[in-house]
C-alpha cells in the first residue's frame, strides 16, 4: 500500500513536471503564449467542455466503467437546445429540456449496463452511434446560430468586476464538489470498492447497481451541460459539436493517473492532466497545427499514459530479475 | 400434442443434445433470424418501392455492402478474441489515401504493386495496434481509441503535403477497373469480399489457430494453461485486422475514385454494429463468419431501403447505434437462456 501510494504521489509529480515543461515550450515557441489574453481567456475556455465531462469520467472509470457517449450527449443536448431557441422558446426552458435530454440520455446507459449487466464499453459506443445520430435527425446539416448575447456571454463573458469566464467559475464549483464527493464523501470510498472488487462491495453492502446508475445519470446531465456552454462558446449549435470529445475526455483522465481497470486514481492527477491538455492544445493551436492534426498528439498522449507505466513496470521487472507479483497481475 | 408428452419429448432431447450442440443451435437459430430480418426488410421495402426488388438494386447493396463486409471480417477475428479495433476506420482511410495517391503519382505502374502497397501499409498499422495491446498491455478499446485519431491524423498530414484529393481522372482506369470489373456477370468487388469471407470462414472454423482464436476468447485462462499462445494469437488477429482494412482501403479508393482525407471517417460504427448483428459475442470467444456476413448485408439493405424509401440519411447513424444496442442486448438474454438451459440439465442429469 505504502508503495502504491508513493507511485500515485510520483505521478502526479510527473505531471507538474510534464506542465511545466509544457509552459516553458509554449512560452519559447510563441511570444503570444505568455500574453493575458492567453492565460485568462483562450487557454482556460478551449478546454472547459473537456474539463467538465472529465469530472464524473473520472469517477465512472475509478468504479470500473466507462462512458463513451459523453460527446455524442454534448451534440444532442446542443442542438436540442438550438431549436428549442428557433421555434420560439424561452432561453430558461431550451437550457431545461437540454439538461434533460443529458439525464435520459445517461439513464438510458446506466439502465443498459446495471439491469441488463451488459459490458459499459460496448453499450456506449452504441449509444456514441445512437445520440450522435439522433442529433442528426434533430436538426440535419442545419445550425442555430442567432443566440441571444445574454446566453453567448456564458462561453464568451467575465464576471462583471474580474477576468474569470463564467465557465471557469463552473469548472471551479463542479472540481470542489466531486473532490469532496470522491476523497472526503463515504460514496466516494464506495466507487474505489467497486472498482477493486465489483463482487466484494456488493457483498459489503453497497448498492452498485443504483451507484452506477447514478454515475451514468450524472454523466449524461454533466455532459449536457457541457454542450450548453460548447453552444455559448461557439454561439452555434450544430450536431457535429465536439465531435470525437470523447477521446480527449479518456485522455485526460488515464493521463491523470486513473486506472483504466478501476479502483485507483485521484482528481488532483486529473485536473493536472486537464492543464496539461490545455497547455499542448494551446502551443498547438498558437503554431497553427490543425484540428484534426492536434488530435495525433492527444491520440499518442492517451496510448503512452497507458504504455508508458506498463513499460516502466516490464522493464523494472527485467532489471531486478523478478516474477511480477500475483497481485499485480490486474494492473497489467 | 398433449403437454405430457411434449415434455416427455423435450427431455429425451435434452439427454442427446449435447453443450456444444445447443451453442451450435443457437447459431443456426441466428442466423436463421438475421435471415428472417432480411427478408422481411426486403418484403416491406419491397411492397412501397418495387424498383427495390429489381437484380440491379440488389447488386447495388451487394457492391456497397462488400467492403463493409471485408473489414467486419478482420474485425470477428479481434472481437473473437475479447478484444475490440477502433482504428479499422481510419485504417481504411489511411490506405485508400496513400494507393489512390500513389496511383496518381504512378500511373504507369503496376496494378498487383499498388494493391500490395495498400495490404502492406494496413498490415503495418493493425502490426501497431497489435503490440501495443498484446506487449504494451494496453486494453484494445484505448490503443485503438488511440490510434483511430493517430491514423487520421496521419492521413491528414499526407494529404496536406500532398494533394488535398485525389479525383476519379487522376489515376489510371485499371485501378478503377477493380470494382467495375465483371467476371462471369459478377462484378469483382463482390467476389473478392466472397473468396475473402470463404478463406476467413474455413481459417476459422479448421484450422488450428482458427480455433485457439476462439478459446482464447471463451476462457483466456483456460486457453492459458493448455499451452495457447495468446498474446501472439491477438497480435495476429490485430494484424490480420489492418491487413484485410488495408485490402478493403484498397478497393474503396477503386469504387469511390474521389478520395480526400476524411473517407471511411466513422466506419468503424458501421463494422461493430455488422459484426454484433452478425451474432460475433462481444465478450469474445463465440460467432460465426456466416452471421457477419448476413449483419452486414442487413445493415446495407437497410440503408439501401432506407434511401429508396427516401428516408433522411440523417437516421442511419442512430440506426447503426441502435443495431448495436439491440444485438447486445439481445446477446444477453440469449447467453442467459443458455446457461440457464445447461444448468437446468445439470440439476437433472
């Protein structure tokens, strides 16, 4: 235990580290890296969708699953709210229905994997397939754009008397909640049973099937959310929204420590891991490396955090010349 | 029939029928049921637009049809062995990318060379995928999450010091010729995709890796223990998963001669979804190549109804996702009724 502990504070040391090193490049790279507008607008906001779904990913994936339709319930709550706002509704019901449409839509998954015991990998990309889809038929190749600048200001505004964006305020409440939720709350030690062992925390009396079904709900409304402010930020809804978001929001929380298995990781990892992104999607963005081009660099980021701890492990296994322990045989 | 005699009957054939005849069962009743879907789309479809029914058509569904099928194939043997492939998307694209391109560039080469190029250059990319999963230890759905974005960026970047597309008059016609060919009145893009279902199906079901791939997949620790090489068998099942994406790259940049860098963007939604349909255990270890094949000629009669229908195309995506949905689920219930049934004969034996 004491060693596994020493390992989790070592790679959250890697990942200062890694940021540092990070901001360094970028301030070499681009004289524009270090600039205020940088730091307090463009830096914090191109990430803020990412960084609010990895939240309860994290706790998903620390209770041995994984939602892989997170970006696909962005897209559907997006363009849900854009037509509601088209046909003439109020800004307060379009932003309801959209965070409803998250809570189905995460109930929807959470049912599929807790009544039906089905494999939450295979059932989200389903459902990745199913909600991107349906925010097609919602609203085709059209896009809402004519938002009002009271719900634009929600991605593009400060709150009056600072330079903090509204969204960074939410980040900040929702990262305070889930910490006390995940670290200090009893549910909190609850997903890391679950995790470790699906069979043993059932049998110490905790309810996993509804504590998943919560975790899923809670994905679905986040992610919602999430769309809401990607469709201030961009004053666009479009059902091609975050399209692949998905991958970024694993990343981010593998690359934060978390194991992939279930049972182990932390959100102090995880939110490093967000600056990290956010730092290496700015540099990019400030040397005018494309969308699609950008994501070669997180795709590598997500197979390495992975790869590069196993490899560690193989290789300090071939130096001291000793069998891999029975119990670590799940960590691989 | 009285119910005595019903049951009587029914136990005597539950003293016969063997375990791994019921399995067997429960794949022909599959299949069987995949058959019934089939036509009952072609019934329905059939009834409200009967130039549908036409030999035409049907050629149609089976030409695009084809190269879904191609890539499902390679996918079976990865989900077979309790894995998953991503990346077969991009992998496709990668390939059509780069033998479209070279044929433009070498329009004088030689056919066999630009179709081997294609192969090799898929084999190469699912070799990737392979090692990072059965030596990195990285579980399948990330590696190949991983390399999904990767790959596509890859093509990108080619394409950005390249050329952004490559037109149908820019590369020679018998590259093209390779999916408008006909040979005895049956175009060769279908062929290829038969030979290729036939080779895979008889691997599969004769030959000694054939069916370590699906021990590996029903019991890993089993197959283990009898002395079953797994991490090679998923590398190969890897690789032979980039190589028929690599053949499959191939043929889409000969049936759709345009090609730029976001082809076969998504695909992979399509090919999970045939090889569910298909009957293949996404938990690995059971499904045959006769049921991926009839998932993806479902899938692709659905669509082609769909569109005949004149039903927005905007549908097909949520349809692939709820073909997913639903065959898992349907999976569940069946794997259920079979436990259920084997331990009912326990108890009574």
């Amino acid at each position: 235990m004491k060693r596994l502990k020493s390992l989790l504070v070592s790679w959250e040391a890697l990942l200062v580290l890694l940021l540092l090193i990070g901001v360094v490049i970028g301030s070499v790279l681009s004289p524009f890296f270090l600039s205020s507008f940088n730091l307090e607008y463009a830096l914090p906001s191109n990430t803020m969708e990412i960084a609010i779904m990895a939240l309860p990913m994290t706790l998903i994936i620390i209770s041995g699953e994984i939602d892989l339709s997170v970006a696909s319930v962005l897209g559907l709550a997006s363009v849900v709210l854009g037509l509601l706002w088209e046909t003439g509704h109020s800004m307060w019901l379009a932003i309801g229905v959209a965070l409803l449409v998250g809570l189905v839509a995460g109930c929807l998954n959470g049912l599929l994997v807790t009544k039906l015991s089905l494999p939450s990998l295979v059932i989200t990309i389903g459902t990745l397939a199913l909600y991107r889809g349906l925010a097609y038929v919602v609203l085709g190749d059209q896009a809402v754009s004519n938002f009002p600048t009271s719900f634009t200001n929600l991605g593009f505004g400060t709150i009056p008397g600072t330079e903090i964006p509204w969204s960074g305020l939410i980040f900040a409440i929702l990262v305070v909640i889930f910490v006390v939720v995940l670290h200090v709350s009893r549910l909190g030690r609850q997903l890391y049973a679950m995790g470790n062992n699906k069979e043993a925390a059932r049998f110490s009396g905790i309810n996993v099937s509804r504590v998943k079904l919560m975790l899923f709900i809670l994905s679905g409304v986040i992610a919602a959310l999430a769309g809401i402010i990607f469709t201030a930020r961009f004053s666009s809804a479009r059902p091609d929204n975050a399209l692949g978001f998905e991958l970024y929001v694993v990343t981010v929380v593998l690359l934060g420590g978390v194991n992939i298995f279930g049972g182990r990781g932390s959100l102090l990892g995880v939110v490093l891991a967000i600056f990290i992104v956010a730092v290496l999607q700015s540099v990019m963005g400030l040397l005018n490396i494309s969308g699609d081009i950008q994501s070669l660099a997180i795709g590598l980021l997500l197979i390495l955090s992975v790869l590069g701890p196993n490899l560690a492990r193989r290789i300090q296994v071939v130096i001291t010349r000793r069998p891999l322990a029975a119990g670590s045989s799940k960590q691989v | 029939m009285t119910t005595t005699s019903q049951e009587v009957e029914r136990t005597k054939q539950r003293g016969q029928v063997s375990q791994a005849h019921l399995f067997r069962l429960v794949n022909r009743v599959r299949e069987l049921g995949l058959l019934i879907v089939l036509l009952l789309i072609i019934l329905i479809v059939g009834i409200q637009a009967p130039r549908f029914l036409s030999i035409d058509n049907f050629e149609q569904i089976l030409l695009s049809v084809a190269i879904l099928a191609i890539v499902a194939l390679g996918e079976t043997l990865v989900v077979l062995t309790r894995n998953v492939d991503l990346s077969v998307g991009s992998m496709v694209g990668v390939t059509a990318f780069v033998t479209a391109y070279f044929f433009k560039q070498l329009p004088q080469s030689n056919l066999l060379l630009g179709i081997l190029l294609g192969c090799a250059l898929g084999l190469v990319l699912g070799m990737v995928n392979g090692l990072i999963v059965s030596f990195g230890r990285v579980p399948a759905i990330v590696a190949t999450l991983g390399t999904l974005y990767v790959y596509r960026a890859l093509v990108f970047i080619v394409a950005a010091h390249t050329t952004l597309q490559v037109n149908a008059s820019d590369v020679p016609a018998s590259y093209l010729a390779l999916a408008t060919t006909q040979i005895f009145g049956i175009p060769a893009l279908i062929l290829i995709a038969a030979i290729i279902a036939i080779i895979v199906g008889y691997f599969l079901h004769a030959s000694q890796s054939g069916r370590q791939l699906y021990a590996v997949g029903s019991n890993p620790e089993a197959a283990n223990i009898i002395g079953i090489r797994r991490d090679r068998l998923v590398f190969a099942a890897f690789a032979a998963s980039g190589l028929l994406c690599g053949l499959a790259g191939v043929l889409w940049g000969a049936r759709f001669a345009t090609v730029d860098a976001t082809d076969a963007t998504g695909l992979e939604l399509q090919v999970i979804a045939a090889v569910v349909v298909g009957g293949v255990n996404i938990f690995g270890g059971s499904g045959t190549i006769l049921g991926v094949v009839l998932g993806a000629i479902v899938l692709g009669t659905l669509q082609n109804g769909l569109n005949i229908l004149n039903i927005s195309q905007f549908w097909l995506q949520a349809m692939y996702g709820a073909a997913i949905i639903g065959a898992v689920v349907l999976d569940a219930f069946i794997t259920r009724w079979v436990q259920r049934t084997i331990l009912s004969r326990r108890k009574k034996a």
